[in-house]
C-alpha cells in the first residue's frame, strides 16, 4: 500500500502526449500494490492505472509481463490491457522511473473468501491458464524449488530470531522438497501470486485479476497449489477442506487435472507455502525496528508449512468424498 | 497523502446497505487527503468518495461541513456531493469512525499554476463565495486572527529551534496584526484552505474545489488572501504581482471587492501568511525525527511571511496598472 513517486500535472501531460488517450479528467494515487506506485487516471479516451515501476520490479521482466498482459485481455481473460503509445510501446518511462498506462478493470476482492468464492476463484485461475496456452515468451521462475537453498542460506539467523530451533525445520523441509518435487507436469504460464488481493470479484463471481508481476512458466498445477494456501487456510491456522475442494472443482471444470497433477498437488503446497514463507523472512529480517510499514507476518505461512509437513497426504484430499 | 483506516469488503457491504446506491463494483484506497482516509468507491449508482474522519477533524464540526457542501452542490458550485441515505443521514460510521458517502468530483489539480490558472482559481473562489450565501449554519474560525497569540505562546522553542532569534519576529507580527486586523467587512462562509491541491481544473478552465474541513464563517476578503498566499507565490520566494492581480482580477469579475476590502488584503495576506507558518510550526515540532511522513516546511510560510512584514503596501498591488 504505497505511492512511492509523485507525478506532476506536467510530467502527467508529457506522458499522455505519447498516446491518443485524450485530455486526462482526473488523477490519484491509490494504495495498491506494495512494489509499484499506482495511479488511477481518467482521460477523455476512458479510465486506466498508471504503474510506475519501482526498484523492486527487475525492469528486464517488464516486456514480458506486459505482453502478457495484453494477451490476456485479448484472449478474452479480464485483466487490465496495457496501452501501446502511437510508436507501438508499452513500456514507458515518467520521472526517469519505467511506467505502464494499463485499462482500469472494475471489481472488488474479498477478505475472507467464503467456499463459494473459492470456487470461483478456482474457475478464474483456470480461465487464465486457459488463456494464457501459446503465449510465445518464456520467464523462469526465479522464486521456484532451485532458488529456495540458495535463498534460505542467507536467512538462518533471522529463522532463528523468528523462532528458535526454525532453522534446523526449514532446512528439513528443503531437503524433503527436493527429493520430493515433481518433474514431468505440464508447464505454462502461472501467476504465482494469485491472492485474494489480486483477484476481483462482481456480485460473487470471478470478475478478473490483477498484479502480474510475478507472472513466470512453470509448472500450472503449482499455481493451483499457491491458491490453495491463500485462499483455503481459515484466520486460525487450520486448513478448510471445503473451500479446497471448492477451489479444485472450479478450476477443473475449466481445466481438468491430470491424475498426475491432483497427486502432485500436497508436495507443491508445501513447497508453495515454503516458497511465501521465504520471502516474508526476507522482507521481515529486512525491515528496521519501528519501521512504519509492518512487513506481512512470516510465521503465517510457517503454521502452513507446519500443516503440510504434518498431514502430506491427508491435507487437500481429507477422507474420499 | 494517506490511507489510515482499512475497510473490509464486508464492512464496505454494510454502509451501503443503509443508501440506494446500488451494490459495489470497485474499491480502492486514494493518496488524497492528510487528515482522513479516503477510498474511490464505484457503484452500480454512480463513482463516490468515501471519506472516514481520522482524530484531526473535530466530530461536532462534521454536519456543518457536509451541509455546506451539500448547499453548494445544490448551489451550482461544483464540489462533492455528500449523498443521504434512506433516513436522510449524510453523516454515517464505519469501524467506529465518522463516515460520508460524496459523489466524485473530476478534475485535475495543478502543481505549478500560471497566471491563467491563477484567474481561473479567483473566479472560482468568487463563485463559491456567491454559492454559499444564505447557507445557514455558521462556524467560528478557530484559525482565526484571535487564535494566533495563544497558539504561538506554545511554538516559542519550536520557532527558535527554526531558526534562531525568530520568536521575538513572530512576536512582532501577532501584535502588529491585532492592532491593523479589520474589524468590519463582509463576512460569510469561507473555504479557508483554498490551495492549488484542493482546486481542480478541466482543459484550464475552473472545475470545482474540494476538502471543505476547515471552511467557517470570516471574512470572505481573508479567503482571497489565503489564495494569494498559497498560488501567487514563486518557487524562489518572490510574490508574483501578475499572478496576483490575475486571482483578484478573476474574483472581481464575479463578485466585486469593496474599496475597505481591497485596501485590506495586503494586512489580510499577512495574517494568513501567519496563520499557515502556525499550524505547520505546530506540525513540524510535533514530528520526530527521523520519520517518514515529512510535515509540510514552515520556513515556506516564514519567508512568506518576511515578504509581507517588508512591503506592506506594495505586495499585493505593486506600482498602479
């Protein structure tokens, strides 16, 4: 929840100079986002978000999210479609900084998703995998299995700060993935961060979703399993099978799973959990005493984590329905 | 530019229970505003602000603020609207706090105005002034010229620590000031904060003005001075007198000064100078160091200040046309 930069009415002007927008109507900053700084604008042409690219956004990643973007929105997935300007470019740059001027997509996300939104959730993500299939660039998945050794080598001490004895566990877990990680499943483009922020809802259904800034290829299944600790986990820790299956079923009406894919669906939990849990250590061991911007709480995803290592194949499944 | 309270979806869905505004299609909190929390809320009944009162905005003042807003609107002034609900309240609570619902007003602020946006903003002001009259309500100024003493009487170390010998200057103003205040023009409700941010344009032209939460009833002239204070200056200090006689020149079109209040302005204009080296005195003593929200510079408003204790005659009209 941040506006980092500050656009003025004159720099505004310059941009839109670029485009066949029109005259803009209206402009504000709003608190989205946690990387980016975001504006909503209004223009004479219609209604759009300006994302402007802080340091966290590797700005070699943006052509890819970008085209990826608009390949959603043509091919029917409600996301929010970048503008080209008349020279045909989607990446621009305001304050020195990379920006975008993206379509301003309606809808609401949900707090506390009930199983219904799951479902919907569910048929939203498989909507976009849908859509996504032939997109012709590639970008790995930099915060995928490989990366996670590596990444948790340098965080031990604030494990250990966070909770004694952590460290010895998250090690554990990262030896148990890498035996444990699936090799052969079908891979695509996957939105890896697809939270109940980031997805929009109009009178209780899928209305599109937002945020595609860790968008990446890997494997689809993955990002089911993502969704699931995101959404299906209730304020008390525990794992709501119900909102699972909800969320699985909406999705597979879209997308069938393959037996393989719904078997690899507890290990890719896990290590999705592990995989949130790292980069809130990070953030967390990074963030001052009395900082004004509390990080989100890593120990949140260490209770996930402590569910899928304590129940592997129980978790997403329970008893046979 | 802040967003200090968090709406849930579910509390969102409450409030509007209570209006005919129709279900909610999109939500977001906007950098706008330093003492409340707004959000842009869109429903299937039109685009709205939501505003909720943050501990600086004193709950007994809020229906006179939302009924002068309400007057203007029906007025023909363009500012936000705040809506009724069903039991014709405009003043409402969410998470415990004081709430209003007001429609969306378009426009563009600007941040460095020209001579031309400086009449548009002295037609504007005019139209307001001609808009609230017959508003019914009155709100003492508690800004005001009698305020000053008391309110200094505790700022004494923070303006040495400014810089030092400049208590026994300020002293110098409050009592040159309560000897040459004007007792005897035209009062009526002002704005009182009528500043670049809070007044939005459309293709140049005046479109409407917004944040009406220090408007009171004073002299209308001291409204004029606060704007020639806060758009007529230049970045290097320097009072442009065609930007300012362009603002009065604008206000005049639309409602003429009287000779006293016209000979009053450049008195005015110090006062209101004053009266914003105040409150951000008071601002700046009160920020720690080292905290990220940066208060708004007093030395700004000493120099201001320093310009009108020089040339008091001159300031405000400089050499006849």
């Amino acid at each position: 929840m941040a506006v980092y930069t500050d656009i003025t009415d004159d720099e505004l002007a310059a941009l839109l100079a670029d485009f066949d927008l029109g005259a803009p109507l209206s402009f504000k900053g709003i608190a989205e986002g946690v990387s980016n700084s975001n504006f909503l604008l209004e223009t004479e042409g219609g209604r759009f978000i300006l994302t402007v690219y802080e340091q966290r956004v590797d700005e070699a990643d943006l052509p890819f999210f970008l085209a990826l973007m608009r390949w959603l929105s043509e091919h029917g997935f409600a996301s929010g479609q970048p503008m080209a300007d008349r020279n045909g470019e989607m990446l621009k740059r305001v304050r020195g900084k990379p920006c975008a001027i993206v379509s301003f997509l309606p809808g609401l996300s949900v707090r506390r998703p009930t199983v219904a939104h799951c479902r919907e959730a569910g048929a939203g993500l498989a909507a976009l995998h849908n859509a996504a299939d032939g997109f012709p660039m590639r970008r790995a998945n930099d915060l995928g299995q490989p990366a996670w050794a590596p990444m948790f080598a340098g965080l031990k001490d604030d494990a250990e700060r966070l909770k004694p004895g952590l460290s010895k566990t998250i090690d554990g877990d990262i030896a148990h993935l890498a035996a444990a990680w699936p090799k052969d499943l079908p891979e695509g483009v996957i939105h890896a961060d697809y939270f109940p922020d980031n997805v929009f809802f109009r009178n209780g259904r899928f209305a599109g979703a937002i945020d595609f800034y860790f968008a990446c290829t890997d494997m689809r299944a993955y990002d089911v399993a993502v969704a699931l600790n995101a959404w299906c986990f209730e304020t008390d820790g525990s794992f709501n099978i119900t909102a699972a299956r909800a969320l699985v079923a909406g999705y597979e009406a879209a997308r069938p799973l393959s037996d393989a894919e719904r078997h690899a669906l507890p290990v890719l939990a896990h290590g999705a959990a592990l995989r949130f849990f790292l980069t809130r250590l990070q953030d967390w061991g990074a963030t001052p005493e009395g900082a004004l911007v509390r990080p989100k709480d890593p120990l949140e995803y260490e209770r996930k984590l402590a569910v899928h290592r304590s129940s592997p194949d129980l978790v997403l499944f329970g008893t046979p329905a």
